[in-house]
C-alpha cells in the first residue's frame, strides 16, 4: 500500500469516521434553553414561517446552507461507482464549503433508476436549503438533471463538474492567452474529451469570445464532425465541417490543448506539432493527458496547466465554487446564471495579475509569485478569492435582476 493510500485513509478515517460533522450554533445549556431550542420556543418561529415564508431565512439556517448532491456515476475519473463510494467526495466537498466559504454544506447520496426519480427526489427537498451543488453526475444525465431542477427549483442549482470546471479553465486560459500574446478569437481549440466538463467549458469559453467553428473536440471515436450520424444533441453543437478525423489532425498547429480525458493521451510527436507559443491544459486527474516534465522537455514555449496541486497552474474547482455559492446566497438569488460565470472568470484572472500576499506565498512553499507562465491563476489558499469573487457574482446578480436582497455592507 501506497503512503498516499494508507494517509488519505487515515485521514478519512481518524479521528472520527468522516470529514463533517453538525455544530450547535446557539446556547442548549439549560432547560430554559431547550424550551427555547425545542417545545414550546420553538413553535414561535414555526407560526412565523407559515405566515410568511421568507421568515425562514430569518429563523432558520436555510439561507446559509447547500446540498451537495450525487448519484455517483461519475465519481471523479473512476466512473460509475454508486451513491456510496461517491459520499468521501461529496463530505469532501461539504468541507472546502466550509473552509474556503464559511458555507454550511450536507452531503445527499440519492439512489435511482430514472432521471425523473432524481429530479423528483432532489425537487421535493430543495426547499430545505440555500442552494444545491449537484456533483458527479454523469452525461448526458447531468445536462437532463440541471435543466429540470433550475425551472423548478427557486433556488441556485449548480453543476460544478460543468461550470466550476469552465469558469476556471475561462480564468486560466485567458490569462495564458495574455501572456502568450495570442487573441481568443483567432486560437484554434483542441479539446480532447466530450463529457459534462468539456462541452460547459467550451460553451463558457465561446461566451469569452471563442469561435465555435476554431473549435475541434474529440471523444473516443475521434473528432466530433458534422458527418457523423452517432451524435447525441450535446455534442452536435460542437460538430465541426472539417476533414479532420483523429487527434494527430486536430493538433496540427493549434494554439490550445484542453484535456479533460484520461491520462498519457497526448504525445510528445503531437505536442510538437502545435502552433509557436502553445497553451497545453492537461486537467485529467490524477494523471494528465501528458505530464509536464515531457511536455517541458518537448516545448520551452508553452504553458502548461494540470488538475494536480504539485505542480504550477493547478486548474482547480475549489478557485470558484465555494465563492460563487456565498455570492449566491449572500443576496439571495435565486439562480446562478451567465453574467455571474463571467464575473466570476473576470475576477479570478484578474486577481492573478495582483501582488501576492506573503501568507499566500507561505501556504504555497514559494518564495515568490507573480503573473507569468507558472502563474496564471491564483492559488487555492489565496484568501482574497473569497471576497472578490463572491463579490462580483453577488453584483451580477442583483445587476441582472435574479437576487432578492441588495449588496450586502460587508463586501469592500
């Protein structure tokens, strides 16, 4: 066994099996308390609830709380491995929830056989919470469950392994673009993988300013063109009229590499054959489609970005989702929509072009950092990301009519 193996399972399983637990936030010292907590106090609140539904925000913790909700058919890169073995991931997630975004969070393992049983399930107990934070979901069954829970849910639903994984592959590539002087609307895309996460990718980074046609994404059958006849209706909108077949014809003299695949998918021969001053962003995890010695060895013009923490320019969910949830909830909105994505990809790229705080550079190991090739965008434990993206995805939020509250004082 591993020492990775035996400390990540030591971790999860001491001291106490898990990585969450429930705290009481208020006082239950004495009887007095509990009459308040529990009967007869507590029926005060309750008969304010039901004359006014918004009481609930006030009485209750509703409005600082997100599911984080699963079925476990795609759990990370292992695939379908059952509501069970996805819960680690989703207490997981519940903790950066609570670490990065003082968010209370509870994990939902659901068991279903149709996609209606989920979205049913998960619509009748939406109401309990602030937000919903769907996770590892595969597709096209993500796309089906997302749609249908945000028109009948008055709450934000969020896929993350689509959205938090675009906005900040958004964030990071135009940034790397910056640097390489290269304009997003005449770079040639390769994006190799054709799930949740690539197709949410490419459609934020169409909103960047991407063009659809520059775009060449391949699944396991090679590129997605027009002439196929074996397309389900998500990748028909990246169906490209090219002659172009498999990867080693896609990557002739393309700008930008994005895999979200598996691993050693991309060859030295094929890195080579990109453009000058190529962008190679190699997310699968835990072992990307080419490892950054051999890309180094290969390129001494590229950039290169990984789903991995050991490496620079970690690609990393944790950069948006937590903040993207306090923005939410902080006005109350009741979706996340578009312009908060883009607000959110405007403020974590450019944080990056920001001095680095000496406790960020500490938490890092690094002696210093400042916005080049191995620093495209901002570390994890940076802690400024709280504030300014929860920031500018509240303000999108009320600019665009979907929150309920106006910005709060506390945001500077």
């Amino acid at each position: 066994m591993s020492n990775l193996k035996q400390r990540a399972l030591d971790y999860h399983a001491y001291p106490t099996p898990g990585k969450i637990a429930v705290e009481i936030t208020t006082k239950a010292e004495t009887s007095d308390d509990l009459s308040l907590a529990y009967s007869p106090g507590v029926a005060e609140p309750c008969r304010e609830i039901a004359e006014d539904q918004e009481n609930v925000y006030k009485y209750t913790g509703k409005g600082n709380s997100v599911a984080v909700i699963s079925n476990g058919s795609a759990v990370l890169g292992l695939g379908n491995l059952g509501p069970m073995a996805s819960k680690p991931v989703m207490e997981g997630k519940a903790l950066l929830f609570k670490r990065f975004a003082n968010i209370d969070s509870f994990d939902i393992e659901v068991t279903h056989d149709t996609c209606d049983e989920f979205i049913n399930t998960v619509a009748s107990i939406a109401d309990t919470f602030g937000g919903i934070n769907l996770e590892d979901i595969k597709a096209p069954d993500c796309f089906v469950i997302e749609k249908a829970l945000q028109e009948r849910c008055n709450i934000p639903i969020f896929h993350d392994d689509q959205h938090g994984t675009a906005i900040v592959t958004a964030a990071a590539l135009l940034n790397a673009l910056d640097i390489q002087d290269k304009d997003i609307t005449h770079a040639d895309i390769v994006c190799l993988g054709a799930g949740a996460a690539a197709i949410a990718c490419m459609e934020l980074l169409i909103q960047c300013g991407a063009k659809r046609e520059k775009i060449y994404m391949l699944d396991t059958k090679g590129v997605v063109h027009t002439r196929r006849t074996d397309l389900n209706e998500y990748k028909t909108l990246f169906a490209n009229n090219t002659d172009k077949r498999t990867l080693d014809d896609a990557i002739e003299e393309a700008d930008v590499f994005i895999g979200v695949s598996g691993p050693n998918l991309l060859s030295a021969e094929q890195l080579s054959k990109m453009a000058e001053r190529p962008i190679v962003f190699a997310c699968s995890n835990p072992d990307p489609e080419i490892k950054p010695e051999l890309a180094h060895s290969v390129r001494n013009d590229l950039i290169m970005a990984t789903g991995r923490s050991d490496y620079p320019n970690q690609v990393n969910n944790v950069l948006c989702f937590p903040f993207i949830f306090r923005g939410a909830l902080d006005v109350r909105a009741c979706k996340i929509n578009n312009e908060m994505k883009l607000a959110a990809v405007d403020a974590i790229r450019t944080l990056a072009k920001e001095p680095v705080p000496q406790s960020v550079l500490q938490a890092s190991g690094e002696s210093a950092l400042s916005f080049s090739r191995d620093y495209i965008i901002p570390r994890p434990m940076d802690p400024r990301l709280c504030n300014r993206v929860a920031k500018a995805v509240a303000q999108a939020a009320v600019d665009t009519g979907v929150a309920a509250l106006p910005m709060p004082d506390h945001y500077v």
